[in-house]
C-alpha cells in the first residue's frame, strides 16, 4: 500500500512519520484491497490546544474513496482518532457486502 504523507507548514519527524505508516498499515486487516493512503498533518490555530489535525483518505478500488479528519492536541492523537473513524467505516462496508 502507497502512504503519502503531506505535512503542511511544518516538517513532520521520521518517529511521526513511522507511527502513520504503522497505524495506516493496520487498516489492510479491515480491507486488503486498499491501494493507497493519503495523509494531511497540519497545524489550526497555533496559539490554542487541541490544534494538530490529521486527515486521511483512503483509496479502496471499485469503492468511492473513505476520509476523516479529526483534531487533537497531538498529531499522533488525532491520527488514532482518524484511525478508528476508518476502522468504522470499512466495516460498515464489509457489513454490507
């Protein structure tokens, strides 16, 4: 599978970096045919809390594409929390298959 990762910006760390590619690999338990990732890490409203968001969308051949944003104070938070939208997601699909 294909993880592009945009950090807009800023640079994202390779530990940051690693962490998506893991959580994202994860997700080919829900759906093997998932062909690739695309994850946006950016920083909203920098003076407050709860300001790192990460998107993710991913691209399921035959399907339309699954996204889900969320905020967080930490991008590794708000990857989780994508994380587990697209967890939902997929099994919906699979329930209705």
């Amino acid at each position: 599978m294909d993880v592009n990762i945009k950090s807009i910006h800023f640079d994202a760390t390779e530990k940051l970096q690693d962490f998506i590619i893991k959580k994202i690999n994860r997700l080919a338990r829900h759906n093997e045919s998932i062909s690739n990732a695309e994850v946006t890490l950016k920083v909203v409203k920098p003076e407050t809390s709860m300001n790192k968001e990460a998107g993710i969308k991913i691209s399921v051949p035959q399907q339309d594409d699954i996204f889900a944003s969320k905020v967080a104070n930490s991008f590794e938070e708000a990857v989780d929390l994508s994380i587990e939208a697209l967890e939902r997601q997929l099994e919906k699909i699979k329930g209705r298959k």
